[in-house]
C-alpha cells in the first residue's frame, strides 16, 4: 500500500503524515494498578490525516514495537525479553 498518495475514504482528499506514535497497550486495573499496563509494551503507529475533513486514520507501523526489549544473558550471551527472571537457553538466574 503506498501510504504517501492514500486518498481519504470519507471525501477523496489526499491524506497528510500527522507523525508516528507508539500506543500503549494494557490497562490500569484495581488490584495491581499500572503494572500490567507498564508490562504491556506499545504498538507503533503511522497517522494519518485528510486535512479537508479531518479524518485519522492509523496504521500498523514497519518497526516490531510490539515486542518486549531485549537483554543478553551475560553467561551464554543469548537474547531474550527483559522479563524473564532465568535465561531460558542456560538457565542463568538474574537474581541469584
């Protein structure tokens, strides 16, 4: 899909880049308050606007920001979200 000469679907007009944004995902719940939404990462997004009706429109974004971050057992040296407590490929605990 070429997003550059996207045409509104609501007047035809061509639609303007309003920037990109990363959406936090999750929810503030009762019990653990924002952790899980801390947790949940974020969704990056390309916006954009018809600058004749106002119109947004969001799309998914090329980078994987979705994903966890990643840190590096410093025993085997493997990669793997920031949030597991052992190594899952050497079993390396963090908080030994």
């Amino acid at each position: 899909m070429d997003r550059e000469n996207l045409k509104c679907l609501r007047c035809g007009a061509t639609m303007k880049s309003a920037g990109r944004e990363t959406i936090q995902l999750g929810q503030t719940g009762w019990l653990l308050g924002d952790l899980p939404n801390l947790l949940a990462g974020g969704l990056d997004v390309d916006i954009r606007l018809c600058p004749s009706c106002g119109k947004l429109e969001f799309f998914y974004g090329a980078e994987e920001s979705s994903a966890l971050p990643q840190k590096i057992c410093p025993k085997c040296g493997w990669q793997h979200d920031f949030d597991y407590p052992k190594c899952p490929h050497c079993g390396y605990n963090y908080y030994a």
